[in-house]
C-alpha cells in the first residue's frame, strides 16, 4: 500500500532525522509507535523497516528509547526454564 502525506515545507525539517529522508523518518515513527501500542510485534516491525536482524531493532528501539518490556515474572520464568534445562 501506498500512503501520501501533506506535509507543508516549513515542516518537513521538524520530521527529518539527519541523514534520513522523509519518507522513511515518517515510516520509522509511524512503525515504532505502534509496536509501543502492541499494535506490531517485533517480527513485524523488523520486516516492515526492512531490518536483516533481531540486532538492528534492538538499536533501533534503544535509539527510540523503547525498553523492553520485561517484568520480574518474565525473569522468574526464564530463571525456572534455565534450571530445568540445566544452565
């Protein structure tokens, strides 16, 4: 699908990150956002931006300052899981 925007010219500069067009600063925001609304996974959100690994999201997210979202029960759960798998 293809989306056109208005943007008026005194603004453009107010959406541009430097060394990024337009385009895709609007398209990274729009895409950040609605991860941050559980609205995209990051499997989505990897494939929408077109980025090649898990890596390259976690940079982008952590340039964004998106955290995950990882709560003392998900750490009970991991720490449960490493046991029974002996680590």
């Amino acid at each position: 699908m293809t989306i056109t925007l208005e943007i008026p010219d005194d603004l453009t500069s107010q959406f541009t990150r430097p060394g990024q067009g337009l385009a895709r600063t609007v398209l990274e925001d729009a895409a950040v956002e609605a991860y941050r609304m559980h609205r995209l996974t990051g499997a989505q959100l990897r494939r929408l931006l077109g980025l090649a690994s898990r890596d390259e999201l976690d940079g982008l997210l952590k340039a964004r300052r998106v955290w995950l979202e990882y709560t003392l029960e998900d750490l009970q759960r991991d720490r449960e899981t490493h046991r029974k798998l002996g680590l």
